[in-house]
C-alpha cells in the first residue's frame, strides 16, 4: 500500500520527501535518518526544478520514493 503528499507552493523536491516519509512513518522529520544517505538533495532539487517531465526514484527511511516536482509516492518496503 503507498501514500501520496502533494507539496505546498515553494516547498523544495528534498523538503517534500522529508515531509511525506516523515508523515507516512508517524515520526518527526528530524528523527528520521538524513536525506544524503540515499540521494543528494542539492542534486534531486536541481533535476526536477529544471524543467521537463522528470521522475525520480530511489529508497529513503524504509520506503520505495517516487518523486517529481508535482507528487510524492511512497511505498512501504517488506
């Protein structure tokens, strides 16, 4: 079963996956594990704010992320 998080206007690509993880797990953001330990968020900001129709996907705090500038998909991992 997955869950979806639509960011807020202006909110960052690294923000959001923080905010929809966080809320998924029932956890403060700060208690989870850092971003950079899955992916470089200076790099996933610059690739979906630069434009086009980009999907990003990789693994962070026991989920399976789906991330464009648009949406957050998580899955949670067996």
């Amino acid at each position: 079963m997955g869950s979806h998080y639509r960011p807020v206007d202006g909110e960052s690509p690294t923000l959001a996956v923080v905010q929809a993880v966080a809320t998924a797990a029932g956890r403060q953001p700060e208690d989870l594990e850092p971003l950079y330990d899955s992916i470089d968020g200076g790099a996933l900001d610059g690739v979906l704010e630069g434009g086009g129709d980009v999907r990003v996907r990789f693994e962070f705090a026991g989920f399976d992320v789906d991330v464009t500038l648009e949406e957050v998909r998580l899955t949670e991992r067996a």
